[in-house]
C-alpha cells in the first residue's frame, strides 16, 4: 500500500492551518514591523468562541450551527486583536521595537491565563463538535469530512483577501501604508484605521483556522495557541514575512515537511533514530534554517530585505 | 540585517517565554480548629491545573478526605492533621520549587504526590536530603525506586524517603503485554511513546513482555505529548497493518490519537497504562469505544475495603471524580497518618521532636488493609501490593476486564 497520497493529505490540511494563521502575523508585520506574539492565544479565543456556540445550543445540528459559530469566533478573535491594538501595541507605537515586542508576549500570557482562569472548565482540553460520516476517499488519500472544512476555508480566504488587497481602496492604502506610512499619510490615507484593519483581518482568519482545528482535532485547549502560534510564526518566516502568498505557502511547506518526516525520514539509511513523529518539529526547523540560508528573504519575501 | 537579527532575537526570546509558564500555586488546607492539638502538616503535590488536572484533583481531594476523616475519627489522639496542597502543572520545576516549599514548613511531616513520574524525580532528592517522606499514589516510573539497574536485575534502593502506593512499570507493562497476547488475542502491536519517564519506561516494559511471549512489534514510533495532530504517525500505524496500538503516555494526547486513528479507517483497539485511564480520556475521544488501559490496583468499585471511601467522597460533595487515583491517594496518605501515629504512640502520645526522621522510620512498619487492599512496603519503598486490573470501553466507560496480582518476574 502506498501511503505517499495520504501523507501529503495530511501535510496540506495541517499546512492550511499554518497558513491561514501565518497571515495574521504577515499583515501585521509588513505594516507596523511588529511581530504579534500575541496572535496563537487570538486563535485559541476564536477556537473557545466557536465552542460557546456549541454549549449554547448543544442539541442543534452541527451544520446549522457552523456558520454561527464562526461569526461568533471571528467576532471573539476580531474584538480581541482590535483591542490589543488599540490599548497595547498603539501607545507604543514609537516606542523601540523590543517594547511593544515583550509587551506581546506578555499580553500573550494574559490570554492564556485568563480563558483558563474565568472560560468555564477550560483548566483542560474541551472537545469540540464534529460531523460524523466515513472518510471520502480522493486520489489515493482518506481524507476526513471534519478536515474538509479547512481545505475549502483556506483558498477561499486566501482568493477573498487577494482580491481585497489588490482591487478595493482599503486594499491599496494597505498596500500604500506597508510601503511608506508617512507618505501613505501625507496622501490622505487613515494608516490608524488601516492598522486596526490589519489585526483585524490577520484575527478573522486566525478564528477560521481555529473553527477548523476543532473540527479537524475534536478538541480545544487553553494552550492551543502556544504551538500552532509558533509554527505559523515559522510558516511567515518561511513564505517571506510580509507577504500574505508567501505566508500561506510557508504553512503548506511546513505542514508538508512535517507529515513527510513523520513518513519517510526513518527510511533514508542511517536515519532510524531521527525519524518519527518526535522529530518532525526538528526536520521542520532545519527546512527553515536551510531555506533561510539560501535566501534569507523567504520563499517569496522581497520586500523585507530592502527595509530596516 | 536589523531585521533579521530582530526575528533571531524574537525567536529566542519565545524559546524562552515558551518555558516559563506561569508559576502559580493554589494553597489551600482545610480550616485549622488549633485547640490543644499539634497541628500536623502533610502535604500534597499533584498537577491541579492543566492537562492532567481531572488526575491531579482526584489526587488532592483524596488526600484531602484522608486527613478529614482522621481527624473526625480522632485516630491519633491529640493530632490535627491539615492538608496542603500544591499545584505542580506537571512540570518537573515547579515541582521542585514546591518540595523546597514543604521542606521550608517545618509543620510538615509526609508528602503525597506528585502524579507524574518525571516529576517526582526532581523532588526526590531534595526530600532525600531533608529526611522528608514522599508517598506517590500514582508513580509507575519502575527506576524511581529501583534504579537503572533494574532492568538487569541489579535493582537498588534510590532515596530513603520515597514510597509508593502504586505499582511499578514494569509489572504493569508486562501485566498489558500478558492480556493482549493471551486474553485479547493480539500478536501484532504498533508501539508508540511520548518520551517521557512515565511512557517510555512503560513502552519498553510492555515490548520486553510482548515480544518475549512471541508477539511481533511491527513498528514503533515517538511522539511529543503536547502534540494534537497525529495523523502522519496514525497513516504509518495503517501501512505496517498491526493489530493494535500500545501507547505509553497519558490521556491528553492519547485520546485524539486513537481518535484519528479510528477516523482513519484503522479498525484497531489502543491501549495504554493507568496514563489513559481517566474519564477524560472517553471525554476527548469520540470513538474510544473498545480501547483498553490497565490500571493499579483492583477497580475500587469492587473492593469492600473501598465502599467507605466512595459514600465519604460522595459525602463530601467535592465538584472533580476520584479518578484513577482516589484510592492509591487515600491509602498514600493514610500510610503517613498511620506512621504518625507510631511514632506518636512512641513518645508518650506527643509528636516527638523530629518527627519527619521518626514518621520516615515508622513508615517501614506500616501495615493497614486500605481502599485498595493490603498496604505495606517493601525494600524498595515499592507497594507490596501487585494487583492489576485491565479495563476496556464499553459504551462510553471504563469497565473492568480481567484483574489479577501480577508476580514480578526475575
């Protein structure tokens, strides 16, 4: 039996994951040079957000209840990485860049305490609704219906925010403020407002993703964010920090590499013993190293080298 | 450059907030009445937030009971024995802070705990050096007591101080390897860990066992137990085709594994030790149905010597289950109030001076028939105790298989 197809299922769905969380940090870093630490526990509130729906109306049909779960989750993720903004990383908008830095990993540890210490129960992993049925059956691959909705999610995200960076005004005062704030500025653009606009887009897709961490894993937890956070951070890195492409790319490449050295790293002689799920977070970072030795830029990063 | 020396430096700084999770500990010890009696500490350390928290605060409330009912009981005559309980998240760091904090108290005369056995080796040698006594009702790890050498048959005693109410590893790896093979009929196991003392020590004792009665470990693998996504292990389990999953480790990553791997098409029961025997292990995993676990001791609920200690728990109203470790908690820390009160009856009924050194010295003739059966301990500080029970999931609970006092082989 080959089990190439299904590694590669499972490297996409956990890569789309990645990537939909790496765009929050993206955005906000190619407009402000700020890395949001803070983001993994904006994704771990969207996954609670969506699961207080579910203990809301705990008899209702999952179906029904999804989309209302994950306006409640982009809702949640959104009010929370808009208020980050606003009263965190704003004040300290001059300030040197280790400032508001430290101030995001600490407003981190903030959320993370706080679901723990007042979300009802949340001192251990909560489970998740998920949808029932056989696993569908493509190209070789069993891939699940509860991990569906991440790989529909994903590039629908991804073609909506291109179009939306690219065609509408918003869009390009974004694009104006990542390039040159002062500038963007003096031509009329509100770069307040576009800041905000960042978290928030980086925060509705980070709830999404989170709505399909549930589905896919059946379970939520108060520490959820702590890796999916730092892989995706990872994933930014990879694609290019700063650009959205390039974020999603980084995720699937990370996702990817994990799965297949979980498969196959075993495999190669003289690599037993570094083979295995134990050591794909290790295979993952030497990819990252690797690529950013070769360009240090990031798959598809440009912009980054030439600022600073 | 300044960018990229920026991300290098933001990297090792989430390295670094990455580890410190935030320290907090929960003290809270029943009220105090003081009168004319000596106040006598024991403490508790047990991971009451977090993962394993359902575990963690059966563990504390056991104890809690214990010492509640000996106080109503009166059972050492001028004696009030208190309760204080810490928090350790499982963390082997914070456990050590809070074995530096019980030996601080000089009230404090045993300590129950902790659940984990990677834990329990950071605080052993500080109660070691401060002459404290340690009773674990949950600690399998088999070295903890024996050393490295047990494996090869040359087993020593580690620390003075350390008991355990809980059997060892390695009885209980073998006892799963024994019921697989011949009860369950499984020749084909798929093995796989989370690195940690507990689990891998029980993976190894579990394959020396199974391969030795014939049975084939088609593959094996390791895992980070702060893993969720198992799916690129799970779709390895499926190409070796094995009968079953052995997996040495505890709940919070055990149950989405056997989930995915029943999501994936794999049609096979996991098993795991007393890590996975928790009710929250069915909670986190939407098909745990026929997968099975071992645990110490018999199920409580089959014991007379353990009907009391259920109606008192019930009695008590605590909000959490006793969990897997109720019993083994409550017999912990009655093994310490019973050599309290040894060492009280051998002075004239008053708590002598150095209690810890004549508590650690009546521990040795503790014998009492308690929640689990008959408590005592051997040479090694190990539970004389070797009853197993293996259980399995049958419509959404643990229900006890196949119980038996497993003889250690040497």
């Amino acid at each position: 039996m080959n089990e190439l197809p299904q590694q590669l299922a499972n490297g996409l769905i956990l890569g789309a994951m990645y990537g939909l969380i790496a765009v929050g940090y993206t955005m906000v870093y190619g407009i402000v040079q700020l890395i949001n630490f803070a983001h993994g526990e904006i994704f771990m509130i969207g996954g609670f957000g969506a699961l207080t729906i579910h203990l809301w109306f705990p008899d209702a049909p999952l179906l029904a209840l999804i989309p209302l779960m994950i306006v409640f989750a982009v809702i949640c993720s959104v009010a929370v990485g808009a208020a980050a903004e606003r009263f965190a990383y704003r004040p300290l908008r001059g300030a040197p860049r280790l400032a508001p830095l430290i101030t995001a990993i600490g407003l981190s540890l903030v959320l993370q305490q706080a679901i723990w210490k007042w979300y009802p129960d949340a001192t251990k992993d909560q489970p998740f609704p998920q949808f029932e049925g056989d696993p569908l059956s493509f190209l070789g691959a069993d891939i699940k219906v509860n991990s569906l909705f991440i790989l529909i999610a994903a590039p629908i995200c991804m073609i909506a925010l291109g179009y939306f960076v690219n065609k509408t005004r918003a869009g390009r005062g974004m694009q104006a403020t990542a390039q040159d704030p002062d500038t963007a500025k003096l031509m009329g653009v509100n770069t307040d407002r576009i800041i905000v606009m960042a978290f928030a887009i980086g925060a509705a897709f980070a709830a999404i993703a989170a709505v399909g961490y549930g589905l896919h894993q059946g379970q939520v937890g108060y520490l959820m964010g702590l890796i999916m956070g730092l892989k995706a951070f990872t994933a930014a890195v990879l694609g290019g920090i700063g650009n959205i492409y390039g974020a999603m790319l980084g995720g699937i490449v990370l996702g990817l590499a994990e799965a297949l050295a979980t498969g196959y790293m075993a495999d190669v002689p003289g690599m037993d013993l570094f083979g295995g799920g134990a050591w794909k977070d290790v295979w993952a970072f030497v990819l990252l190293i690797v690529v950013l030795l070769v360009r240090p830029q990031g798959l598809l990063g440009e912009r980054v080298a030439d600022r600073a | 450059m300044r960018n990229r020396s920026l991300l290098i430096l933001t990297s090792v700084l989430t390295t670094g907030a990455l580890t410190l999770t935030a320290c907090g500990s929960r003290d809270d010890g029943n009220g105090d009445k003081g009168g004319d009696k000596t106040t006598v500490v024991i403490g508790v350390d047990s991971p009451t937030s977090g993962d394993l928290s359902a575990l963690g605060l059966g563990i504390k409330n056991s104890a809690d009971l214990a010492a509640k009912t000996a106080n109503k009981e009166e059972y050492v005559k001028g004696i009030e024995f208190k309760i204080e309980a810490l928090d350790d998240q499982a963390q082997p760091n914070i456990g050590q802070q809070n074995a530096a904090k019980f030996i601080g108290n000089k009230d404090v005369v045993g300590v129950v705990g902790p659940l984990n056995s990677s834990v329990s080796q950071s605080m052993q040698k500080p109660f070691n050096d401060a002459g404290l006594t340690q009773v674990s009702p949950a600690n399998t790890g088999t070295e903890l007591t024996q050393g490295d050498g047990w494996k090869t048959g040359d087993s020593k005693r580690q620390f003075k101080t350390f008991f355990r109410t809980a059997t060892t590893d390695e009885i209980q790896g073998a006892f799963a390897a024994n019921y697989l093979y011949n009860t369950a009929k499984i020749k084909s196991v798929f093995l796989i860990d989370d690195q940690k003392t507990y689990g891998a020590g029980l993976a190894a004792s579990f394959k020396d066992t199974f391969t030795k009665l014939g049975g084939k470990i088609v593959g094996s693998d390791h895992v980070n137990p702060e893993d969720r996504d198992f799916n690129a292990v799970v779709t390895q389990v499926k190409k070796t085709g094995a009968d079953a999953v052995y997996y040495g480790g505890e709940y919070p990553a055990a149950g989405p594994l056997s989930q995915q791997l029943k999501d994936a098409g794999n049609k096979i029961p996991l098993m795991g030790g007393d890590g996975i025997y928790s009710g929250d292990f069915i909670k986190l995993n939407k098909k745990a149905e026929g997968d099975l676990a071992t645990s110490v001791g018999k199920p409580v609920e089959q014991l007379d010597s353990a009907k009391k200690f259920i109606a008192d728990y019930k009695a008590a109203g605590y909000k959490d289950a006793y969990e897997a470790y109720g019993g083994s908690t409550y017999d912990a820390t009655w093994s310490i109030i019973e050599a309290v009160k040894i060492a009280v009856e051998g002075n004239d009924g008053k708590l002598p001076e150095d209690a810890r050194a004549k508590v650690l010295e009546a521990m040795a003739k503790v014998k009492f028939t308690g929640v689990t059966g008959d408590v005592s301990f051997d040479e090694f500080g190990d539970t004389t105790n070797t009853m197993m029970t293996a259980y399995q999931v049958e419509k959404g609970a643990w229900a006890p298989k196949f119980s038996e006092a497993v003889k250690p082989q040497s």
